[in-house]
C-alpha cells in the first residue's frame, strides 16, 4: 500500500475541479492504495459528494482555531465537519509565499489532530539552504517545532519531505534524485524517533510524475507521493496511481 496524494494547490477552477473528480470517480481501479485529494476550499464540499468512497478528499490550509474573529479562515473543524480526512500543513508555498511560520505550522498541526483530521506535515530546504550545506539543520528545525512535546492522541500523521527547490511552478521541475530521497527519508525517520513511537510514514514530493513515479516508490523508505500539477490531469493521476500499484 502506498500514499497518492494530489495537491491541486490553485490550478482549477470550479467546474475543472469537479470534472477531475468525476474522472477519478470512473476510471479509478486500482483501490489499494490510500488516495487522497486536495482540492480549494471552495470546491471541496463539491469534490467530496463526487468522489463518494472512490478518494479521500484533505484540506489544503486549516485555520488553527475552531471558530472566531478571524476572517477568510476556514478551520479544521469545519472541514472535518465536511469530510476532511486530512489536510496539508506547512507547505513550502504557505511556509514562502503566505509567510507561514514553524510556530504557525505547529498551531495547525494541533488543530487538526484536536479535529480527527490527518495532519500532512511538509518539510523541506530550499535551493539555498541546501548549497550551504544547511540541509538536516533546516529539517531538524522544522521537524523539531512540529513534534517536541506533540500529543498525538492517537491521531496519524504524515510528513512530506518536498525539496524546495523540487517543487514544480506549474509543469516541469527540477525532481530530487530517488536515491537521494531514500537518504533524506532515512534520516527523516531516525529524527522522528527522538519524538514518538508513532510509526508516520514519510512521502516524497517535488516534481513527481507518471514517468518517474516508480523510481520513488521502489525506494524501501519512501512510502507515497504528494504530486502537485501531475495530478490535476486525470490521465497523468490515474497513471501514477496505477504505476504505484506495482511496487
Ligand atoms: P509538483 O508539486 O508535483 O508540481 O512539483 C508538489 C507539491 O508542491 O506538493
């Protein structure tokens, strides 16, 4: 069993999101894995009555208090209430574009395991960091603020390790080595073990597509993706999905 996680991040509109979903809901066959999709908000409730059992559908961003004076949020108990399975946290375009702090990204983690949603924790150094020779500091920093004293209360969870620099603008990227990943996903792993026994299982993101899909999942560490643009075409997801199911 592997993670597939789609990320449709701001690519679709409305009406694209919902026929991508009915596509999902037609063609999938491969049900062995856990699949989750992560729609905007606007078209989550929509996507959600789409898909039915077919996917599971996450959040993309939660807001860190269940309810409030806080205008343009959305909580992670409303999308709970709405069939959240799980939500994103701390992505690197929330933690570079939106100014999202460790501190702010380890308020939403709470918030959703306060509301029984999955927490999928991105981690990851950028293009920077890593020339400098910075990049378990990075990790270990981010890692560190999310999990240190972190009750879980016998929520799961998932950490994405997404190089910065990985991620794709909107097509093609600068994918991470498989190797490489396996090597961070190890290291990963024995960092996480100073925090809890929880077993989490860590995915790989970062220019993930149909073509290079089995180089990641064929590593022992590597347990899923998190794909960005390659899963907002129904073709290129299926396929990823499928070629999943061989490894
Ligand atoms: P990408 O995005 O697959 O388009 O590189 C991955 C992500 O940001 O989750």
């Amino acid at each position: 069993m592997k993670y597939i996680f789609g990320n449709w991040k701001m690519y679709l509109s409305h009406a694209e999101a919902v026929t991508l979903a009915q596509n999902l809901k037609e063609h999938m066959t491969s049900h062995e894995h856990e699949v989750v999709v992560f729609p905007n908000t606007i078209s989550f409730a929509a996507v959600k009555t789409v898909v039915d059992e077919t996917v599971m559908v996450g959040a993309q961003n939660v807001g860190w208090t269940p309810r409030g004076a806080y205008t343009g949020a959305t909580s992670a108990a409303v999308f709970a209430e709405v069939g959240a399975s799980h939500a994103l946290v701390g992505h690197s375009e929330r933690r570079h574009v939106f100014g999202e702090s460790n501190e702010d990204i380890r308020k939403r983690l709470e918030a959703c395991i306060d509301a029984g949603i999955t927490p999928v924790l991105c981690i990851g150094e950028t293009k920077e960091d890593r020339a400098a020779g910075k990049t378990e500091y990075r990790l270990k920093k981010q890692l560190m603020h999310a999990f240190e004293h972190l009750n879980l209360n016998g929520n799961d969870m998932v950490v994405a390790y997404e190089p910065v620099w990985a991620i794709s603008k909107g097509g093609e990227g600068e994918p991470c080595m498989p190797e490489e990943a396996e090597r961070m996903h190890i290291w990963i792993q024995e960092e996480i073990k100073q925090y809890t026994d929880q077993e989490i299982p860590i995915i790989y993101g970062g220019s993930v597509n149909a073509e290079n899909v089995l180089t990641y999942t064929s590593e022992s560490h590597v347990a899923g993706v998190l794909v960005g643009h390659a899963s907002t075409k129904h073709d290129a997801f299926l396929a990823i999905i499928a070629a999943a199911a061989t490894t």
